[in-house]
C-alpha cells in the first residue's frame, strides 16, 4: 500500500507541478468570486437568498470545471505515450494495473478538488453579497443546493470516465478532450431526438440519463425529459450509469493491460 501511495504522490505532482492546472484553477476561483458580484450588479438588489446566487454562480462555472477536468484525465494517460515517458513508468516494479489506478484516482480526485473550490468561492461571495433571510414555500434551499451540487459532479464524473476510456484505449488527448467536449455539447440534443416518451429502448441511452437533476423538476416537463411515463426513476437512471460506468473501467483496465505499451 505504501508503494501504491507513493505511485498516488508521483501521479499528483505530475498534475500540480504544470503550471497549467494553477491557471485553470485560478481561471475557476477567479470566476466563481465576479459571477455573485456580476449577478449583484445586474439585479441592482441583493434580495436573492445567497443559497440561490450560489446555485446560479455554480451551474455557470461548472461547464467550465468539467472542461478543465476532461482536459486533465484526456493528457494522464495519453500524455504518457506523447511524451514517450510510459517506458520509464512502466520499467518501475508496478503492475500496469496499479499505474492506471494511480493516475483515474488522480484525476477524480482532481475534479473533487477543483468542484469544492468552485462551491467555496461560490458559497463564500453569495454569503458576502446577497440576503440571509429565510424564504417562504417548502423545500430548503440548502437541501435543493447541494442535491443539485450533487447531481452535476455525477454528470462530470461519467463525463471524466469516458475521457479517461478514450485517453487509455486511444492514447490520443485530443480524441478524449474533443469526445467529452461533442458529449457536454450534445447531450441535450440527442436526449430530444431519442426521447423515451416516445421509443422504450431510449430510457437505456447514456445521454437520456445523465442530467439527473430533471428529477428535481415535476409536472409536465419531467414528464417530457423522460420522467415516469417513460419508466425512468432517478434510482433507474444511477443504475443505467453505473452500468455505463463499469463497462468504460473495464475497457479502460483490458485494453491497457493487454496493449504493447512499451512498444
């Protein structure tokens, strides 16, 4: 485990020594702080609960965030072949397994780092600016916040899963970062060309099941993303992308394990 943890440390001083990943994060920082000020200065009133700025300040930047992300998990292993240093990597006394492991544990950590950097800046110039006061109607907006919160780091990390697919399978940066890219772009389109409600195989596409905050929302516009008529819960939709999820690990695993990389 020690040696394991060691693989963990290296992989991560690959990522913060770059100066690239102190710029993306600062561009994340940097935004999530002027986003409440800007919404501040549009509304002219600071009236809005800071748990509501906060939500719109973080659907905002966390398109940006996934972008920075997929950047980091497409180069972690393509990066390896582009830079030839996978020969190095893999002379070390560390199954290939373990090398791959080190560097998706990387990445996701990564993205937790860089998802509660946006939530605290977020949460941190909302708090500052905008009202404390209680609002009336049912739900608590800190429950509906963090739900929501929650919701889009899944729909990061299977965005991030496929990255990391494509990287390993693929070895091209490029490929993973441009996939993920068509994925984020798209998904809300091909959600409408194949909607459950009207084919019964759709409720099983990746891209119908992602968004899990449509099961936030009720009436008849659940009803048209492909809420209950179609057979879709949100405990169906986190089974179809666990499925998804362990079908892009294992492709990731075999082809990696079984490829000439040294070659």
């Amino acid at each position: 485990m020690g040696s394991f943890g060691n693989l963990i440390l290296n992989e991560n001083m690959k990522i913060f020594r770059r100066p690239r990943t102190w710029i993306m994060l600062s561009i994340l920082a940097l935004i999530s702080l002027l986003m409440p000020v800007l919404l501040r200065e549009g509304m002219g009133s600071n009236e809005v609960l800071y748990w509501e700025a906060a939500v719109t300040t973080i659907q905002v930047t966390f398109f940006l965030n996934t972008i920075f992300c997929v950047v980091i998990a497409a180069e972690s292993v393509a990066g390896e072949f582009t830079w030839g240093t996978i020969k190095l990597l893999l002379i070390r006394p560390w199954s290939r397994s373990k090398v791959l492991a080190s560097k998706y544990l990387t990445v996701v950590g990564f993205s937790i780092v860089s998802t509660l950097l946006v939530i605290a800046m977020a949460m941190l110039m909302s708090y500052i600016l905008f009202s404390h006061d209680a609002p009336g109607g049912s739900g608590s907006p800190a429950t509906n916040a963090l739900t929501l919160w929650g919701y889009l780091y899944v729909d990061l990390f299977i965005t991030l899963a496929i990255a990391f697919m494509v990287s390993s399978v693929f070895r091209s940066g490029a490929l993973a970062i441009g996939l993920s890219l068509f994925i984020m772009f798209s998904q809300s389109i091909f959600s409408l060309i194949f909607n459950p409600v009207r084919y019964e195989w759709a409720k099983y596409v990746l891209f119908n099941n992602m968004d899990l905050s449509k099961y936030m929302t009720s009436g008849a516009d659940f009803a048209l993303m492909g809420g209950p008529s179609a057979g879709m819960t949100l405990g169906f939709s986190i089974a179809v992308l666990a499925v998804y999820y362990v079908i892009f690990m294992v492709i990731s695993w075999v082809v990696f394990s079984k490829r000439d990389v040294a070659g």
